[in-house]
C-alpha cells in the first residue's frame, strides 16, 4: 500500500491553497469579514458566486426537503425544551437558530461519509436517519448514547469539548488507508467517504483542536472541520476564544478555511459540499466556519439574560434561517401554504412521538451497564456485579415478603 | 530458543503483530527512522513503510486521539508515549473517551488501542523522564494495565495487548529494556495469558509482590533473604489491571505474610488496593500488617539522588524484616 496515501511531504505549494481561497466569491461581507452568503435576509437569492450555481441544481423537491427538516428539527427541539423544563429530562441542549448550519451541513454529506457530532447537532441526526428520540435518552438518564452509530455513521454525542475532533481525523485516516488496502489488493474500494468534525467557537480554543489540525494537515486527512460559530460559548462572546475571524486559523495549518453564513441553508449546503467533495478527491481538510447564533440558552440550565443584550438576539432573529427559507420558497413557487401547513403537521406528530418515546423508554439496568464497561471477559467486574446482583436480590426477598405480608 | 534482551523482544512482538494482522498500525513520536528514543520500533518502518509505522506530530492528545478514530474503523493503533511524563497530554483523551467508549456505546463500539509507555527510573534521567503513572490508568474502569518483567513476557504481552479488544496500556520497565532473557516467538507457555500473576520464586514464610522493574529487585531481595534463614516467595504481578488477586490471596494463605513493592508512590498507589483486598480475603491468614515499599510522596528526584527514592535491595529486605517481628 506504500505509494496510495498522500505522503507528508509537502506537495501542495501553500500559496496554491490560499488562492484556491481567494477565488472563491463572496457575496457578503459582516463586519468586514467575507462570508459566503446566497440567500439574504429578505430570501433573495443572489448569483453569480461559485456556489450559486450548486445550489441552483437542487431541485424543488429537495428545496422543500431542506426547510421540512429545518422545521421538523425547531419543532423537535421546542418539545425537548418543554419536556425538561415538565421535568421529564434532566437538561436539554437547545440548538434553536443553528437550523441552517445543521440542516445544510448534515444534507451535504453522503451515505459513506461519517459525522463526528458535539453534543447540540439534533439538526445532522435526523439528516443521517437517528431517530429524534433516541437523541433523548443521554438527558433522560437512562443511556450515554442510545443510537447504534455505525447503522448512520453519526457518531455518539461526545460532551468532553473538541475529545472528538481528533477521533474525526483518525477516522479518515483510517479511510485513506481502507482505499490504499483496497487499491493494493485490486478491490474495490466503493465510494470514497470523508468525515465531518464539528465543534464550536467554544471548543475552538481546546488544544485539541489545535493537534486535530495538525494531524489533518501533515496527513492530507479527508475530513471537514465544521465549526458553528454560534457567538456565545455558555457565557463567554466569540471574541474572547479569537480574535481574528475563526475560519483564518486555517491558514496556518496549510489548507483552506472560510466562513459561510450559517442562516443560510442553501449556502451552507453548497459549502459543505464543496469542502467534503475536495476531500474525497483526496484533497485534504477544509475549515468551514458557520456563522450562526444560538437563539436560545446553552442548556436549559443556562440564563442568557445575564451576559447577552436583548438587543442583539432581536438583531439576529432577524435573520433567521427557518423564516428567511420560507420566503424564499414562497417567492420562488416552490411551496405553498398547504405545504408549510403540513409541515407544521408533520412536526407535530414528530414532538408527539417523541414526548410518547421519552415516556416509554425503559429504566436502565446498572448490571448491564458493568457488564459493558470491557469487550472482554474482566474478573473484577464479574466479582463486582456477582455481589450487586447478590445485594440487590436481598432487597427483592425483602420486597416479596412485604407483598405477601400486604396480602392479608 | 533465541535469547534477546527486552527492547528487541518487544520489536519483534511488534512486527510480528503487524506481520499477522494489516489492520495492526504503529504510531508515535520519532518511532520511523530513528526506531522510538529507546529504539523498539528499530527496523518496522523500513519493513512495513511509513503508512503503518507511522511518525506522528508531536502531539499526544493527538496521537491517541486520532487512534481512537482509526479502532472506530476496524484498525488495531498501537501508540508508543516516548515517556512515561509525557503522557498526560494524553489523559483526557486516554481516561475519558479511550477508556468510555464501549461502555458509553452501551457495548456497540470497540476501541481496540495499546499504548506503549515507557515507565520507571533508575537510568539517572532528567525530569519527567523516570515516572510510574500507572495507578492513575489503573483508577480508571474500561482500561487493562500490563507491565513485562522479562523478554518472554514483553514478547507476548504486545501480542496480547494488540489482540485485545479493549483498550490496554503497556508499562514497558525502560531500565531493563537491556535485561536478556529467552523468549519462545511459538509458544506462550505459561505467558498466554497476560493478566495473571506468575509466582516466579516459591517459599513460605513471606510473599513479595512485585512487577516491572522491581521483579528481578525483589527476585534478588528473597535470594539475600535466605541468608536469614527465610524462605521468601516472589509474585510478578505482570497485570495491575485487572489485579490477579486470586494468585496473591493463594499465596499469603501459605506464608502468612506480605510485601509489595513498586516505584511509583506508595500513597494512593496499588500496593494499597492490593493490601485492602488480602486483608478483606485473608485475614485471618495474616500474621503482620501488609508493608508497602514504594516511593515517597514527592516528586520523582533528581537523578543524583533516585537511589534514594527508589526500592531496592535492602527496602524490600527491611519491610521483609518488619514483617517478620510480628
């Protein structure tokens, strides 16, 4: 296999990938950063840049497609908020506003590819087909996943900040080497894949990251930094974590970073694809950032009124995803009235189901959960769980005995 | 059967590994050309090309990190931590996703990686260079702790730790990388499994448990023992996760009497676990207290001074001593 994986030496000339950048077309600038942008906030789509053209393609079908998950995921989520706040979960993780940067993300990758999530990407999750509810067992208790990750490739919820990034590009370190095997040994080696890491403004100061970077970089890794730049890690504003826009930090790793405007799901698609596409193609990683805004509090354990200006989440509700794709499928024909009223319907019946799951699902078991902790036979945990179940039998003669006591 | 010293054992586990298994790769600092700093990886990536042995950034949070992502997909990583002082980079990555994963995944995902690291002192090194870590892995449940003691062991216990699906951690002695010994590349014998005690001198008046670097200390302390007049027998622990305490409960049932030993601190260190559970298990077979011989609570010293800090002869033949005036 030596010869198929991109060797370390540095065969790109840096000042090709910087202009590889630049001749990307930007549409919009904020705050005197260029982003991406191909939808503004009125719903007018603008051409013309290189992405346009992508997102032209799509059809009206899965234009539709793209605002139903946009409004089937806020629906979902405004369910989870109430069931933590009628007690039934412990903490929910509101990704309220974060629609676009979710839903056009998660759209862009395909099948084979696989996704690193952080702990807020419900949005990604029905993207690859998780069912919602499952999302809702790590803040129920009852398990610290719920989803078996390899029937969609969306990995567990990992709540150490930036612990999975670095998973992330060992993954597609271990795709160039699954398509080297496959070339050496004359197979097949199907599609190409690539990953997507995502993390957040936040998690963008974790040393992890950093090291992520590194690594993705000297081994032309195809993966996909996702940041969400949603301006508020907890309490702390984005400018405390950089001071120079995230995206720029990419430069100095040696590939292409750029920012996208996170409200936009057309953009943010196109992007995306773009960014996974020269992946595959063996290309190397690309850091996306999405510009965003997390509508709502971190967690519902969070107050955001205490450290962010009523003002400003005005100013950006403004532009929000969900609203600002409805009128553009509007004004484009695309969608109806009959059409969002469905929609509403459909999401409805999702929270629905998902409230009736979340009340369904069963107690979790602390002997199963030991005889998890090793894939393989353990002798302290088999003595552990040997005396637990010993322990925990006395109560059940103890409670048997009441029972029958209670009988008379 | 060929005699080799504990460096060129462990290579050749390795590279027999990766012989064995294409899903097997290495990865760490300074391991491709150059071989590892202690040179255990001499020679594999001139066999195996620089896709599988692989040099790293210098990065340990990534190194692990990223063999995480790899096991997800079916490769075996085995990571070389160039010292024992220089894992901690890693310990997030090591105690709270590596050590998780199976469990958090309620059993779905297996996250099969070793990490080699050299551990000890006694080489007159600098500063974070002669540590033993290993309780602080030992702590953490998901994780299996093996240390070889000879060449045999260091031959087999790679082979088994790369086998594994669990996530294992190989506390390789550094000071006796040099240490020769036989090893059989066919036949485990009695090393086939790693995490069982072997008892490698029997006596009956007193047991000392030791493992790593100090076996062949404590080896030499019962020798001198015997000049007492006492019969002194010798555990290698070879696991210190799990703890083989089935084979240490045995053996004070016959002499009554025990010590442990090792390098790192005594404070919140195995030699405490493994006195809890003997006197939980064998009391009344108890005629003193357990004694641990161990490190102080300090910092590793400085190397002018190690010989201090570090059990030796004499430590174990003292605490040996202790023992006996009960």
């Amino acid at each position: 296999m030596a010869g198929h994986l991109p060797t370390t030496e540095f065969d790109d000339i840096p000042d090709e990938l910087l202009d590889e950048l630049e001749s990307l077309s930007h549409e919009r600038t904020e705050g005197h950063v260029n982003m991406v942008q191909l939808l503004d906030e009125e719903g007018r789509f603008h051409n013309g840049s290189h992405f346009s053209e992508h997102a032209r393609s799509l059809s009206g079908e899965e234009l539709r497609g793209l605002y139903r998950e946009m409004a089937m995921i806020r629906r979902f989520d405004v369910e989870a908020t109430a069931l933590q706040r009628q007690g039934q979960l412990a903490l929910w993780v509101p990704m309220r506003g974060q629609e676009a940067a979710q839903i056009g993300s998660g759209r862009a990758t395909q099948p084979q590819d696989y996704i690193f999530p952080t702990y807020r990407e419900h949005g990604v999750a029905l993207t690859r087909g998780v069912e919602l509810g499952e999302l809702l067992r790590i803040f129920r208790g009852v398990s610290n996943g719920g989803w078996d990750p390899t029937e969609t490739n969306f990995h567990l919820y990992t709540l150490v900040l930036a612990a999975q990034v670095p998973h992330a590009v060992g993954y597609a370190m271990a795709l160039q080497r699954d398509a080297a095997r496959a070339a050496a040994g004359g197979r097949d080696a199907g599609e190409p894949g690539a990953v997507v890491a995502y993390f957040g403004d936040g998690a963008s100061s974790e040393g992890d990251v950093h090291e992520s970077m590194v690594f993705a970089a000297s081994f032309k890794a195809p993966v996909v930094f996702f940041c969400q730049n949603n301006q508020w890690a907890i309490s702390v504003p984005a400018q405390v974590q950089s001071r120079i826009p995230l995206h720029n930090r990419a430069k100095g790793y040696g590939f292409p970073g750029l920012r996208v405007d996170g409200n936009d799901v057309l953009a943010v698609r196109a992007v995306t694809e773009w960014a996974l596409e020269r992946a595959r193609s063996g290309k190397g990683p690309v850091l996306i950032e999405a510009y965003t805004y997390r509508q709502g509090a971190h967690t519902t354990a969070d107050d955001p009124t205490k450290y962010r200006l009523s003002e400003e989440e005005q100013e950006w509700l403004a532009k929000d995803p969900v609203t600002r794709f409805e009128k553009f499928l509007r004004a484009e024909g695309h969608a109806d009235d009959a059409f969002f009223a469905d929609v509403a319907a459909e999401g409805d019946a999702l929270a629905a189901k998902s409230r009736k799951d979340v009340l369904a699902f069963e107690p979790p078991n602390l002997a199963e959960a030991m005889g998890n902790v090793y894939a393989e036979w353990h002798p302290l945990v088999a003595e552990e769980l040997a005396w637990h179940l010993e322990y925990e039998s006395g109560f059940k003669d103890a409670e048997e005995a009441n029972t029958s006591e209670g009988g008379h | 059967m060929p005699t080799m010293t504990l460096a060129k054992a462990i290579n050749a586990g390795l590279r027999d590994a990766l012989a064995a298994d294409e899903m097997v790769l290495l990865m760490g600092e300074d391991i491709g050309s150059l071989g590892g700093v202690y040179r255990v990886t001499e020679g594999l990536k001139a066999e195996f090309g620089e896709d599988r042995v692989v040099d790293s950034p210098l990065a340990e949070s990534g190194i692990v990190g990223t063999s995480i992502g790899l096991s997800l997909r079916g490769y075996r990583p085995v990571d070389e931590i160039q010292f024992d002082g220089f894992v901690f980079p890693a310990f997030n990555q090591i105690t709270t996703q590596l050590a998780k994963l199976h469990a958090r995944s309620a059993g779905r995902l297996t996250v099969p990686v070793t990490i080699r690291i050299p551990y000890g002192g006694g080489i007159g090194s600098v500063e974070h260079h002669s540590e033993s870590p290993e309780a602080l892995f030992a702590h953490t449940a998901g994780l299996r702790i093996i240390t070889p003691s000879n060449p045999h062991d260091g031959y087999w216990m790679t082979r088994r730790a790369i086998e594994s699906d669990d996530p294992v951690i190989v506390f390789e002695p550094k000071r006796r990388y040099w240490l020769k010994g036989e090893v059989d590349t066919t036949d485990p014998g009695a090393s086939t499994d790693p995490f069982r005690a072997h008892v490698v001198r029997e006596g009956t008046d007193a047991t000392v448990v030791a493992y790593g670097p100090l076996v062949p200390v404590a080896l030499a302390a019962a020798e001198a023992a015997t000049e007492d007049g006492h019969s002194v027998e010798v555990i290698d622990l070879r696991s210190l996760s799990p703890i083989d305490f089935d084979t240490i409960t045995a053996s004070v049932e016959k002499t009554g009497r025990l010590v442990v030993a090792h390098e790192a601190p005594t404070f919140g260190g195995l030699g405490g676990e493994i006195a809890s559970r003997v006197s939980e298990r064998a009391f009344l077979s108890l005629e003193a207290p357990v004694i641990r011989v161990g490190g102080f609570h300090m910092p590793y010293p400085v190397a002018k001074i190690e010989g201090q800090y570090l059990p030796d002869i004499d430590r174990i033949l003292e605490a040996l001593d202790r023992a006996f005036a009960y």
